[in-house]
C-alpha cells in the first residue's frame, strides 16, 4: 500500500465501516502488532463516546497510518 494513498478513497472505505466493523480492525492491527490491547480498548471506549469510526481516531492519535488503516480496511 502507498503512503501517499488519496483521502478520498480513504473516505470511501471508512464509510463501509460499522461499529462491529470498528472492533475486527482494531483486533487485526493488534494481531498485526500495530497497536496494543490498551490502545485498541480506549480506541473503542472513545469511538463508542464520539460516535468517530476507530480507525480515523488512531490515525489522528499516529497510532496506525493512513497506509495502514487502508490494509487494514481492505483485508476485511
């Protein structure tokens, strides 16, 4: 995956996403060792409070980049 990947098309993906949806991304980039178990349990405690999808708050966090959120999105 590029690291220069266009926003738009990472838009389009994010829509696809659900909340259930929220929960298997972040267990893959634990998987993947992207993340930690503490990052993915506050990542969900804050997407369950503002509503915001998982993926787009760790990457505002740099806890996973744009590149990695879209593998990610894409091994779905």
């Amino acid at each position: 995956m590029s690291r220069d990947t266009d926003p738009r098309i990472l838009d389009r993906l994010r829509r696809r996403l659900t909340a259930a949806s929220d929960a298997s991304i972040g267990t893959l980039a634990v998987a993947r060792g992207w993340i930690s178990q503490e990052q993915l349990r506050d990542g969900l405690r804050e997407a369950k409070k503002t509503g915001k999808p998982l993926g787009d708050l760790l990457v505002a966090k740099k806890a996973l980049t744009p590149a990695q959120l879209e593998e990610l999105i894409l091994a779905k």
